[in-house]
C-alpha cells in the first residue's frame, strides 16, 4: 500500500518586492498617459462606508405646562 504524503507541496516564492514596485510605476505611467488623473484622498479617509451603527437621539421628555 503506498503512503499518503504528509505535507502539501512546497509553493515557490513569491517575486521580489522591487518587480511589484516597478510593475506598479508601470500601469501608473499608462495610467496616466490615457488621459486619466489620480484624485488626492486626505489622509484618514479610506473611501469605505462606516459599518458603525448611528446612535438614535434620546427621548425627549415631557414638560409640565404652565
């Protein structure tokens, strides 16, 4: 009976961070030679929509009529 391996086989690394940077400087260059424009987002902001839940107002009470 043959033996199941154990281990998954290995996966080859990943490429060097400098290729990625480059690959990006890239598709920016092209990017921006179709006429295209890169908008400035403040810093803080991340564009997502908040996921916190709004709190209700308190309960006003009543007052006493003079």
């Amino acid at each position: 009976m043959a033996r199941k391996a154990m281990r998954a086989a290995s996966k080859k690394k990943q490429p060097a961070a400098v290729e990625t940077s480059a690959s990006i400087e890239e598709q920016t260059r092209a990017f921006l030679k179709s006429g295209n424009e890169i908008d400035v987002i403040k810093s803080g902001i991340s564009g997502q929509p908040s996921m916190a839940v709004a709190k209700a107002p308190p309960p006003r009470t009543k007052t006493a009529a003079s």
